[in-house]
C-alpha cells in the first residue's frame, strides 16, 4: 500500500462517537497522542470499524495547518 | 489559544523545502514521527519560519481519512 | 501568533448551531459580510466558544475555491 | 447559481503569482480585505482569469477554522 | 460558469440523507458510478437541492488522495 | 483495503506534470472521465506512480462541492 499523501501512520481506535449522519473515531497513535476523525456513518459501516482496530490515518500535507504561537 | 480542531500537537521543524509558490515544511512530533505541511512562500515569509523552531501543527478532523489495510 | 495560512480574519460568533456530533458557529466578519465553520461539539466544548466571541477565522488557501459566474 | 457551501462571496481578482505548476490568486473582497486561493495552472487558464476579474470566493464551513487567541 | 478546480462533473441526485445539522447527496455520475457530498442543512435548503436534480459535482485536486493498492 | 470516504473508484495515470515541488497527475476514470489529484512530489516518488498504473481516487465527502448551475 502506497499513499500520496505525507503523512500516514498506524493509530488504534479507542472510541467511537456516532451521530446522526456522521461519526467521530478517536484514536491513539505512537506516544500516546491522540487524533480524530470524522466520517460519515456509512463509511464506518462499510470500513466495519470498531474499538481496538488498527488502522492508517492518512493526511494530505495540504491539510496541515502550521501556527506559532 | 485554543483551536476549533481536534488534532493539534506540537512539532519541531526539521527541514524546509521551497518550491517557486509552494513550500513543504518538514517536521518531528513526539515519538520520532514525521509530519510535513505545504503552504504558499508567502505564509512561510509571514511566519518567520525555520528550522528548529516549534510550532502547532492542526489539522481538522473532517480531513483526516482513515484506511484499514 | 502567526498562521500557515494566507487568509485569517478576525471574527465574531453571531450563532451556534448544534448538532448531534457536530455544530455550526455563524460568524460575522467586517462588512457585515457572514462566514460559517463547522466543527466538533468537542472542539466546540474545547474551545468554550460562545456567542459574542471574538475569534480567528483561518482558511488556508488551497481550500478556497474561485468560480467565474 | 446556488452553492453546496456556506461561504461564497464575491471578490476582485487583484494579483496572479505563478508557479512552475500552481498558481496563487489574491483578492479583495468587502470592507478592504483579502484572501487568497492557490489552484493548478491549468485550472487558471481554463478560467481565463485576470486581474480586474469579479469572481466567486467559495469555502465550504467544514474547511473554515477557529481559533480562540 | 468556470471552476477553479480541476475536477468538476455533472451528476444526477439520487438519494438525499439528513442528519440533525448535516446532510450526505447521493449522486450518480457517467457510467453508473456513484458519488456523496456532505453539506450543511442550511446549505441544501438555500440550494432547494432534490432527488432528480442534475448538479455539477466539484472537487479540487489537492483533495483528491491517491492510493496504490 | 477499506476506506473511510464515500468516494473512491479505480483510475489510470494518463500524465504526470511535474513541478518544483508539487505534482499534478491526470486520471481516467470510468465513461472517459477525467480527474486530477496534485500531491508533492516526495508523494510521487514514494508511490513510484507512471503512467499506465491503476490507483484508487479517494475523496472524502466533505470535500466534495455541489453547485446547481
């Protein structure tokens, strides 16, 4: 598996937050950091996604946004 | 400061690569692992950005995608 | 605090919307024109942002899109 | 026209910087202010975008940022 | 109308879900391949957007993620 | 493999066009269709992407804009 995108590293699902339409996986990845993200409910059906699942969190760099505080 | 986004960590800045409207900065979060942001040379000049420096890195969680391989 | 991003004006929280999972914040920027974010009611708790705020408005300029009517 | 996003606003085209591949375009819009978009080349001249030009600023809510400094 | 995109298609609604704040459209696009959009409530009624609508679908090439399987 | 974008159909690599930095590689899709994704060009060479190579074209939903001409 080959991403195009620069960031993309392993995170394990530690909790799922369903909404109506749309849902919110959090996630631990390396370090204990934790990140999230949201999709819709029919792609985390179709992804067949639940706690303790191991998965690739993809970003494309132009998503990032830098500050300095 | 507080930021409408799930996933904002520190990072430190290890490299800068200019193209000729773009740049990509290279950086290190906790744990060794590497993120990078594209952003115009003009953001870049505002910033006052280097290497070394620290810096938030954001990112909405409606952009990060997950895949499960 | 500087931003990676060619467009951040200051806004002010005119109305918050709230969703299941999500919220919208309506903003109201110079000109009387309006601008919406949607975010996490996480964010959004994270953030205690509430109407009558005085907040940054971030857009990196990749996500801005021109169409020619 | 009708727009599938919360923001869209007229602006001014008032500066095309081009790169080798993208091109940033900055803008006026209401009250003084400015933004910017950064599209391909090819997107530019198949709008025949100019200096001068009245255009759609689009920003779907979900790409639109807070930060509470 | 011209698109500072490079990626812009006409598709055909055919399915409208709605969440509490948000909503996912269904399209059909050329060749019997299927696409969604996410958007807000206020959106689809300020687009007065309905199954058997043609639209143009929309998508800037910095969002577009490609993956080698 | 599994996703979590509602968008993501197979494509072959027609062009690639090369910048400083970024690169814009040009699909087909299904029915002759065009696409466009424009990644950095560290991306690039990580996937080792040609012309002629079938890749996945994902996009999430919240990504995707809906304009009704």
């Amino acid at each position: 598996m080959k991403y195009g995108a620069r960031n993309h590293i392993i995170g394990k699902v530690t909790e799922i937050k369903k909404g109506t339409l749309m849902c919110q996986i959090n996630l631990q990845i390396p370090a204990d950091s934790l990140m999230s993200s949201v999709m819709t409910l029919d792609s985390m059906h179709e992804m067949d996604i639940r706690p303790g699942d191991s998965v690739r969190v993809v970003v494309k760099a132009v998503n990032v946004l830098l500050v300095k505080e």
